[in-house]
C-alpha cells in the first residue's frame, strides 16, 4: 500500500528554521514528483515547493523563495523541507504529496499530485 507520511512539525518562533519529511512506504519515492503544499486556517491549500521525479529539479512559490529547500535522500525514501526565516503567517498544515506525471518543471498544483500524507502542524508563534 503507497503511503506517505510527514514529521517534524511543531512549534517554531518567528525567524526560525524547521525540517519536514516525507518518508514514503510501498513504493521507490525517486521516481516520483514531491509537492509540498500547505492550509493555514479559513485558508485554501497552496503549493510552496517541489522536486522533480529521476532528476531533483525544483520549483517554489514566490513567497517561499529563498527560504524554503527541498531535497531527497534516496537512501531513505523520504523528502525533506528545509524552512528558514518563517513567519507567523505561515502558520498552517504542511502536506507532502506524490504524483508521477512527468512535466518539465514539477508543478505546485494539487491536481497532479494523487498521493497524500496525513499532513504536519507548523505553529510559528512567539
């Protein structure tokens, strides 16, 4: 059974760095697209980052350039998200997802991106 499944959530001060994974089960993550999405609340999701499947290239959202990485070791079977600088309203459930679509540039829409993990709270707060 294809699983995904986040960590390393928690609670942050403004400013501050924190590290997500993504550790897939039931299937080889390398060949797969990564899309890091995230829902603070009364919010739609959005995209941050990606990595592209068999080849690691990456693609953020404006707001996080500079910011955030993505990265994988295919060691592990997981992804990571390296966040720094967070801001409170960054606040929000971070979600890793997994697609095997094939695009020039991985995407950060949910729609390519059928797999999901259960999600991880970020808090950036003081």
């Amino acid at each position: 059974q294809l699983q995904l499944v986040e960590s390393g959530g928690g609670l942050v001060q403004p400013g501050g760095s924190l590290s997500l994974s993504c550790a897939a089960s039931g299937f080889t993550l390398d060949y797969y697209a990564i899309g890091w999405f995230r829902q603070a609340p009364g919010k739609e999701r959005e995209g941050s980052s990606c990595i592209r499947g068999s080849g690691g290239n990456t693609n953020y959202a404006d707001s996080v350039k500079g910011r955030f990485t993505v990265s994988r070791n295919s060691a592990k079977n997981t992804v990571y998200l390296q966040m720094n600088s967070l801001k409170p309203e960054e606040t929000a459930v971070y979600y890793c997802a997994a697609g095997l679509r094939v695009f020039a540039q991985c995407r950060l829409s949910e729609d390519v991106y059928p797999y999901w993990g259960q999600g991880a709270q970020v808090t950036v707060s003081s």
